[in-house]
C-alpha cells in the first residue's frame, strides 16, 4: 500500500510540474484531456484540489487552473444546451 501511495505521489508531482509549464489555457486544456484519457481515476481537478490541500500548490495557481477548466466546461455545456455539441 506504501509503494501504490508513493506512486501516486510521484505521479501527482509529475502533474504539477506539467501544470506549472501549462503557457497558455490551451496547454492547460491539453494536458486536462491527456489526464482523462491516461488517468481515468486521477482527474486534473483532483489533483489541483489535493495539492491545495498538502500545500504543494499555491491558492493562487489552483485558482488559475480551476477557473480556466471551469470556463472550458461551461462552454461545452453551453454548447450542449444549445444543441451545437458532438455527440
């Protein structure tokens, strides 16, 4: 159970050295998508909000982060609700 704790970990600080490169919301998007698609269990909003929590991440960056995916996911809900989505 240590070693599968340490993984995570080790994968957690991983994806806030990927986070802190993000240059742009497109890069953060990216690696939000990469993060689904790799890491189905591990979300990227997960993974903000538990740095949040043991101090490896500034509020001021989670704030960053989280506005710019909560943006994004509005605008796929918008579009949905305005039948422009993809099914």
């Amino acid at each position: 159970m240590a070693s599968l704790t340490a993984m995570a970990a080790g994968r957690n600080e991983r994806v806030i050295a990927d986070l802190r490169a993000c240059s742009d919301p497109a890069d953060l998007l990216a690696l939000d998508e990469r993060m689904a698609l790799n890491h189905r269990d591990e979300s990227l909003h997960r993974v903000i909000c538990d740095g949040l929590r043991d101090r490896s991440i500034a509020p001021v960056e989670a704030a960053s982060w989280l506005t710019a995916l909560m943006d994004h996911r509005n605008r796929q809900l918008t579009a949905c609700l305005n039948m422009a989505c993809q099914v």
